[in-house]
C-alpha cells in the first residue's frame, strides 16, 4: 500500500508503547495517523508489551471510529 505502512511491523516491534496515542474511549488501544495514505491504524500492546493486536485501519475520511 505505501512504505509508511511497510516501516509500520518493524516500528511495533521496536518499541509499540512510543507509538500512537491512545484513544480517549478506551486507554489501551492505542491510534497512529499514517499521514501519506491518511489512514488510522488502531492496536492495542498485550501480554506485558510481548505481543500487539491489530484492531483496524480506519480511513481518516471517515468521521467515526471504528467499533473496537
């Protein structure tokens, strides 16, 4: 889809707690605005920072937030 997508695996896998910011609805998941494609991409850091879940990638089109 686009390189800052590509850099996204390796940057989670570094250190996922200084990405993003978390979302006001819920602490845990955490949000990171890829700015190129304009998407949101929504995780949430599991089993002591050991394992990151996937929530959804959200176009910034669109005026709600995802059902999490």
């Amino acid at each position: 889809m686009d390189e800052e997508l590509d850099r996204l695996p390796a940057r989670l896998e570094d250190r996922p707690e200084l990405i993003g910011r978390p979302v006001k609805q819920d602490r845990t998941v955490r949000r990171v605005y890829l700015k190129r494609i304009r998407y949101y991409f929504y995780f949430r850091i599991m089993d002591s920072e050991e394992r990151v879940e996937i929530l959804a990638l959200w176009h910034g089109s669109r005026h709600d937030e995802p059902e999490l």
